[in-house]
C-alpha cells in the first residue's frame, strides 16, 4: 500500500468538482460532510479527494490551512479502506473550531468506513428509479 496522496489521487478539475456537487450524494459526521459521486468513466481510476475548509467559519488562512493538512493526513493514512472505484469524495469541515490530528483522524476513518455503506444505499435509490 502505497501512502501518498499525488495530484491523480487529488480532485483539481474543475468540471468534476462541478459534478460532484451538483449531482452527487452526502451524509453529515460531524464535523464534516461528506460528499462522494460515482464518476461516469472513472471506473478503475483512482479515487479523487477534495478537502475544504468554510472561510465563514474558520476566519484565519492558517487555521483553515491546519485543518486541512491534517484532513489530507488523515486521509493519506486511511484511504486503503475504501475500494479503488472512481469515486469523487469530498470532505467538506463544517466544524468551528481548530481540531487536533488526534481529533479528525477517527472521524475520517469512520467517515471511509461508512462511505461504502451510504454508496449502496444511493446506488439502490438510483436502480429503483430507472
């Protein structure tokens, strides 16, 4: 198991980011929401990973910047627990207060841990409706 987080693993396009919000799924653990989509094509990629951070709710730049070096940690760390199935995921801090490493890290984990279970849920929602 390779832990490295490079720019494949890392959600940059613009247009993917666009559909992920706009027609993916997300649940709540706080301190994050969680959001993933199935990308069309991306069957056998990668999974790509967004990380951010609310300005509204965390005002300094190097707070926001703390969490989210400690999110992609987490991640980098855990990521073997989901299956490599070209899912888009984003996690999305809607805490607001700094948290440690020793903090999110268990809240990342089960946030991976229950992805796949939501993904069958959605995926199940979606086969009923065709």
């Amino acid at each position: 198991m390779k832990y490295s987080l490079p720019k494949s693993e890392r959600l940059h396009a613009e247009k993917s980011i666009k559909e992920l919000f706009e027609k993916g799924s997300s649940f709540f653990l706080y301190p994050f929401k969680i959001m993933f989509w199935v990308g069309e094509g991306l069957e056998g990629t990668p999974n790509q990973v967004l990380f951010s951070v609310s300005k509204k709710k965390i005002k300094k730049a190097t707070e926001r910047n703390y969490i989210k070096r400690r999110l992609k940690e987490a991640y980098r760390l855990n990521k073997s627990l989901l299956p490599p199935a070209g899912l888009l995921i984003g996690f999305v801090f809607v805490g607001e207060v700094k948290l440690s490493f020793g903090e999110i890290e268990p809240k990342i984990k089960s946030g991976l841990q229950k992805l796949p279970n939501e993904l069958s849920k959605n995926l199940g929602k979606h086969d009923s409706k065709n």
